[in-house]
C-alpha cells in the first residue's frame, strides 16, 4: 500500500519555506535562552556601576538585620555592629528581586530561597548560589562601594 500525499505537501516541504512547527520550536529556544539569562542574574549590577557611590546610610541598617534597595538592586547587611555588608539583591535561583530581611537572613519570596546575612551563601534552596556579595565601608554615616 502507498503512502497517500496531501496535495501541495511535497512541494511545500521541498520549497524551503518556515512552517509552523519550525516557528513554535525557535520561540521556544528564544524563551528558554531568555529565562536562562534571567536564571543567570541577569539583573544583577557590575561593581563598576556602583563604585565610589553611597547605596545606604549607615542608620538605616539595623544590627542583625538589613534592608533591601529595588530601584539599585542591592541588598545591605549589618551582621554585627559596625560590620556592613552589600550584596546583590538579585536572587540566584530564578532572577527575582528578594524581599526582605529578617531573622538574620536575607529572603526571596518568589520561591523561599534564603541566605544569611553575613557572606550571602545560601541558607535554605531552592537556590544553589550564594548571592553575589559588593565590597563597602562605612564613610561619613554612609555605606559605599568601594
């Protein structure tokens, strides 16, 4: 028995022409590859971008504790007194912005990952990467990338 043909379909495959499935598979590649950049961090600012620039004022930060900064996507800590740290407020695990911090740890609630306050590694995942840590100093009641 012979396999039976569509009329127009050999001509429409040898035509070199895009078909629909070709189109569904090239968006989805352009998806994953755009998710895999925002898996990657890619929110995430370079130093360069904030050296030599005050991202909080020390009396902001809270011993224990810390605050998260949205519009420069940077999260600072204060682990113990006087001792402050920055880290990129850009979540490891999927690319979203974390939320807070609390309880000495610093949480993104888009999906529950949690990092300490004191070096940014991962306390609890799903994320698998500590957070990208800036390095500051104290300076005139500021805290600056330096």
């Amino acid at each position: 028995m012979e396999d039976e043909v569509t009329p127009g379909a050999a001509e429409a495959a040898g035509s070199g022409g895009v078909g629909r499935r070709a189109v569904l598979c090239g968006t989805g590649a352009l998806g994953a590859a755009a998710l895999a950049g925002c898996a990657s961090g890619g929110g995430t600012k370079p130093v360069e971008d904030l050296k030599g620039k005050q991202i909080a004022k020390a009396a902001d930060i809270p011993v224990g504790g810390g605050k998260v900064y949205g519009d420069e996507k940077v999260v600072v800590t204060q682990p113990s007194q006087g001792a402050y740290k920055a880290f990129t407020a850009v979540c490891t695990h999927q690319g979203c912005t974390v939320g807070g911090v609390s309880n000495g740890l610093i949480k993104c609630y888009c999906h529950g990952s949690e990092f300490r306050i004191a070096d940014g590694s991962v306390q609890r995942g799903p994320a698998k990467e500590p957070l990208r840590e800036y390095p500051v100093r104290a300076e005139g009641g500021g805290i600056v990338v330096t």
